[in-house]
C-alpha cells in the first residue's frame, strides 16, 4: 500500500494563514484514516518538512493560496503545476515549500504523486479565527482534501457521531 502525507501548512495566529493546520486537525477528529497516512501539522516549517515527505509516495499539502479569486474559492492543484501558484508568495512558508519541492527532487526523494489543496483567504492579520467566508467553506474544503485522498485509493471513514468539525469562533 502507498505511504501518504496529508500535511496542513500555515501559520495559526494569522487567521486564515493557518486553514491548512486547521483543516488536518479538523480531518484527525472526524476521520478514520488507513494506518498508511500520516497527518502531520506542517505550520511554517518549509524545508524542515523534508525528512517528512522522505520515503512517501503520495503528498497532499492544505493551505491557504492566493488563487486570484474571490475569498473561499477551492481548487486542487496537482503536481505539474504547482511551480505556477508557488510562484506568487502568499506567505513566507511557500518559499520553503517551493524549495522543498526542488531539494526533494534535487535528492531524488521526490514522492511520485503531490497535490496542493488551497483556499483562497479572506484576512491574513493576527488573530485566532478563521474568517466567516473561510468559516462557511471549511466543511466543503474538508469534503474535497477526503474526495482527493480517496481518488488516490485510500479507505477514508467518517466517524460516527460527527457534525461538523469546526464550531465557528473557536480555534481547533
């Protein structure tokens, strides 16, 4: 079976910076995942992720990503063309991941298959909370990081009992 990371990027003290963080730990609560995963907070680490991504064969980044469109807006970019949205830094941690990318590459450790799931954010300045637009979309973005982990072939189930992993106005 294909080790996997599912790793939630961000700063948490910056509002919608830190939905990446937000959305994995969300996940953790919610889901049952294959012993195969590995849910990780990846914050602002950046290169310090490498040894992280080492010997995985599937990465999925969550974070917040300026993807030049309204607040709340969910895309999936794959792997070819993550250069392209890293490009633009929204933050300082997306410097570390591009050059992350490129040492995992440079190493030959690069995993097969890497996929970025990104929010576009409302607010960047300090505090807590998510913004009430990232707030509204939270479920859906946690709807499409479980539809991509299960168009790679993983079995992931919902906890019985689970309303809604995120309660507005609370930090996780």
């Amino acid at each position: 079976m294909a080790k996997i990371a599912l790793i939630g990027l961000g700063n948490i003290l910056m509002r919608d910076e830190g939905v990446g963080v937000r959305a994995v730990e969300a996940l953790r609560k919610k889901y049952d995942f294959p012993e195969e995963v590995r849910l990780l907070d990846g914050g602002t680490l950046g290169l310090d992720l490498l040894h992280l991504i080492e010997g995985m064969d599937r990465v999925l980044f969550v974070d917040a990503v300026d993807l030049k469109r309204n607040p709340g807006t969910i895309a999936v970019i794959e792997d070819e063309d993550l250069p392209s949205f890293l490009e633009p830094k929204l933050s300082l941690h997306h410097v570390g991941l591009s050059d992350l990318l490129f040492a995992s590459s440079l190493l030959g450790t690069r995993p097969a298959e890497i996929a970025l799931v990104g929010i576009q954010p409302e607010t960047m300045e300090i505090g807590l909370e998510l913004s009430m637009t990232v707030m509204e979309r939270f479920e859906k973005l946690l709807t499409v990081i479980v539809e991509k982990l299960r168009e790679w072939g993983l079995e992931v189930k919902e906890r019985e009992g689970k309303e809604s992993a995120y309660v507005p106005g609370h930090p996780i």
